[in-house]
C-alpha cells in the first residue's frame, strides 16, 4: 500500500513568517507536525510519503504512485487543499481527509472519499483494519480523547529538516479553560492529556539524531495545563539538555497564570525556553469576562506580563478586537497596553466565530453570523464574521491603521526598547550556530541596505542599541527586526 500524506501550502499569515523566511534561507517556518505523526501510526509494511506543499510542489506522478492521498489541513489552508482535492480527482486518487479544516467544514468536501473527523488515536486504528480489509467507511468521527502515551515518534526521516527554521513537538493536548471563542477545547477536550516524560526526551533524541540544532516550538495550546506534570517534564530536559550542550532553544503557548508560578517560570528558562506565547486578549476587563477568560482577570496583566519577561521569557501576545464589550477606545487602549508593556511580537486579530465554538452558537442563535471565517483573524475579508455591537465597517477600518501603526518602524523600535528594559536574560546556554552568524549578515543586507529608508533607519538604530546599552541582548534583537521586517511587509505592502 503507498500512502501519500499531503501537507497544504498555508496562506500568507502573521505566524506564516512568509517574509522573514527569505532571510534564514528557509522555505517553511513549521513541518506537518501532525501528517508525521500520523504516517508514523500507519502499518510498518506500507510505503509512506509525506509532501509539504510548503517546501516542494506537487507533481501529478506524486499522485500517481500512491493508493491514497492522507490530507492533513488547517482552516488557513483551505485554498491550497481544495486545488490538492481537484487534482486528486482529477486522476481517479482515493483520498482521506483530516485536521481541523475537515473537522470543522466536513460537509464542504463531498469529493473526499474519507472523512476522519476526531484524533487519530481515536480512529486510525478502525480506518485502517477497513482499508485492509477493503470495506472503509465515508465517515470516521470520534468525540473520544485517547491518553497520548501510545503516540509514536514523529517520521523526521521522511522531511528534509533542514527546510524549516523551526522543529515542532507536542507534549500534551487538551486546556483546562472554557475561553468562549476557541475551538481548542471542542477538539482536545477540558482535561489536559500529556505523553511520558520517556516519550519527550525519546522524540528529543530523535530531533538531535537527525542533526537538528536550533529552535522547537512545543505546540501545546496550552503546556503549562497539567503544571505537576509539566515540571517533572522539565526537570528531565534540563538533564538532556546539560548533557547534550543545550542544542536546542524552546518556545511554546500558556495560558496567563504561568506568572503565579516561580518555580515552574524558573524550571521553564533552565530547560531553556526563551519565548512564550499568550494569550492576552484584551487589556478591556469587561471584554475578558465576555469571553470567559477569567483566569486574565486574577492579576493586573501587566503585571503577569512583567514579572514572565523579568524572569527572562520573552513574551508574544495574542490580542482580540471586536467584542461585544469593546467600546471606541478599545484601538487607543490595545496600543498602549503593547507599547508599555514591550510586547515585541503582537498579534492582533479581529475576533472570528470558528463553528463547533460556543462563540458561534451563540451568534447564530442571534442571526449575527455573516459567512464562515478564513483562518486568518488578521485578514479583514475573512475574519470578524459576524455583525458586531459597533460598526464593523469601522472595525475594519481602525483595526487596519492599528496594525499599521503597532508595525512602523519608530513604534516597532520604540517597543524593543521597552522591552529591553523589562527584560532579564537568563545565562547563556548552548553555542551561536553558523546558520545564526549567517542569518545575521543576510539581515544586514535585507534590512540595513534593501528595506524602504525608515526601516533601514531604524534598523541601523536598534542595532547600535543592543551593541552600546544590551549587548547580552544581540540575538534577540536581530531575531525581532527579522520578524518585524515580516509584519510590516505582510502589513503595509498585502493588507
């Protein structure tokens, strides 16, 4: 049995780093994370291929040598995947359809012979008894959440690793909150599963066999949800890491209450994590207790904010406008809160009702839903899909200056400086790679000579910044102007 298992090209978007991939020689930011794991669950004796449309086009003779296409998808790749469909078709190829695109819009893909809606844990095993015995079914779904200490080693040795500017992982699934507007809950569930400390630092060694050196985003929605566990877990990286020279540098999703926990903030920089990403939502309280986002209200989050960056994580903050307890001076308050609070990488997104959430239930109950979303909250056309307590005309229209404004060239420099100073880098561990060194002189053409005046300007500046004020700070520095180069290009030259 061939098996091709096809990742879709991902839109433009701000995670997409489509820009900033153009100066670390990459051709995507993220591997199909779940298309390996999923081959890595297939039969031993069947052949397997994964393609990412990210970093390799599709050729028809691709589709020819396989018995099945497996399609792993997110909202955001609709476009690519519906064009893989088509030609699937086109050729006569069985195709299966999962992920979270499948789950959400099973209905939109007729075409696709097999649908498995729910984890793979859950339905694999029965979709693929039926393959062999040749009786598969239209329709897997499953509610179930299987524990994930059966979950296989990703297939590293079926990509070319070395076509990402960052490795992916997971350690759990799974968020003990009930936000209103996300679907995370609806396809991992309240309780938050983990796999073994012995199955993390297997699929650690794993990387590091493959050669892998540099950053791993651990792709939890949550991976602070199980704190005991969590912290056991990293007191066993910390060991691997000692042992292995800190080859690799972490970052991953929390939620706010990471800063009510020293020891596991402490724990988290030693194993070496260096970012974090939050979702922060809104600096508006009544906003937060709309959506549910209680455990936002504990502190004043700009103190949670502080205290994680003082503790030496970097922080990227997750924002949202368009509730219905926004008022007018919601785009005032939002810049501000980011500006003071050094908040580097912002991502502001237009609220989006995303089906299966309570958010859109909710709306559809009151005949405010306008169309389904893109996957793409940034994106004016295709988020805020639903008629808004103020205008949504207006919305748009504010939402595109504030992004405008959040990612000028002053304003950017101006928030590294902020952060700069609320910053406490922990010691440096592990050694600056050649691919960093490289990167660096590619910044300095892209950014110091080619970038339009006022972002060489200020490029030129902050760099002057780190050397004579932060030079423990370089890295991050460089690291920031080469995302910011990416916003503003997705910002100012596509929106």
């Amino acid at each position: 049995m061939n098996i091709l298992l096809i990742y879709p090209k991902v839109s433009k978007t701000f995670w997409s780093f489509s820009h900033a991939l153009k100066i670390v020689r990459k051709k995507a930011a993220f591997p199909p994370l779940g298309a390996l794991t999923v081959a890595a669950m297939l039969p031993k004796e069947w052949n397997k291929r994964v393609l990412d449309l990210n970093t390799t086009p599709l050729k028809d003779d691709d589709l020819k040598w396989a018995d099945y296409v497996f399609i792993s998808a997110m909202v955001a790749q609709r476009k690519s995947t519906e064009e893989v469909i088509q030609r699937c078709k086109r050729l006569g190829i069985k195709m299966a359809g999962g992920g979270p695109l499948f789950l959400c819009y099973h209905q939109d893909f007729p075409d696709v012979d097999h649908l498995i809606l729910g984890e793979g844990e859950a339905l694999l095993p029965e979709f693929i008894s039926d393959i062999i015995s040749g009786t598969p079914k239209k329709i897997y779904r499953s509610d179930a959440h299987p524990p994930l200490d059966k979950t296989p080693v990703p297939r590293w040795d079926l990509i070319d690793i070395h076509n990402y500017s960052t490795m992916s992982i997971q350690y759990s699934r799974g968020c003990p909150y009930d936000c209103e507007f996300c679907d995370i809950i609806v396809m991992n569930g309240r309780k938050p599963r983990t796999k073994t400390n012995e199955q993390m630092i297997k699929e650690l060694e794993a990387l590091y066999k493959r050669g892998w050196r540099g950053a791993v985003f651990i792709v939890d929605d949550n991976f602070i949800g199980n704190k005991g566990k969590v912290k056991k877990l990293l007191v066993e990286v910390i060991k691997w890491q000692e042992e292995k020279g800190y080859p690799f540098t972490f970052f991953t999703e929390a939620s706010v209450d990471l800063a009510d926990d020293d020891k596991l903030l402490e724990l988290m920089v030693q194993a070496g994590f260096d970012k974090v990403f939050l979702g922060l939502e809104t600096p508006e309280e009544e906003s937060l207790q709309e959506c549910g986002k209680y455990q936002n209200l504990k502190h004043n989050l700009s103190w949670s904010v502080r205290k994680i960056q003082k503790h030496g994580l970097a922080i990227m903050g997750g924002f949202i406008i368009g509730f219905d307890h926004d008022k007018p001076d919601i785009f005032k308050k939002q810049f501000n809160f980011i500006q003071d609070n050094g908040i580097v990488t912002a991502m502001i997104g237009l609220l989006t009702a995303i089906p299966t959430t309570r958010l859109y239930k909710r709306l559809e109950k009151e005949g405010r839903i306008l169309f389904d979303p893109s996957g793409d909250n940034t994106d004016k056309e295709g988020s805020l899909n639903f008629i808004p307590k103020m205008d949504r005309d207006w919305i748009i229209s504010e939402y595109q200056k504030l992004m405008k404004k959040v990612y000028e060239p002053s304003v950017y420099y101006r928030r590294i400086l902020r952060f700069l100073k609320l910053y406490n880098k922990p010691r440096k561990r592990g050694k600056i790679l050649l691919e960093d060194l490289i990167t660096f002189l590619r910044s300095l053409w892209y950014m110091g000579i080619r970038d339009c005046e006022r972002g060489r300007r200020f490029f030129w500046k902050a760099l002057w910044t780190a050397i004579t004020h932060y030079p423990k700070c370089f890295v991050e520095v460089v690291t920031w102007e080469v995302y910011g180069y990416h916003f503003r290009k997705l910002f100012f030259e596509e929106r």
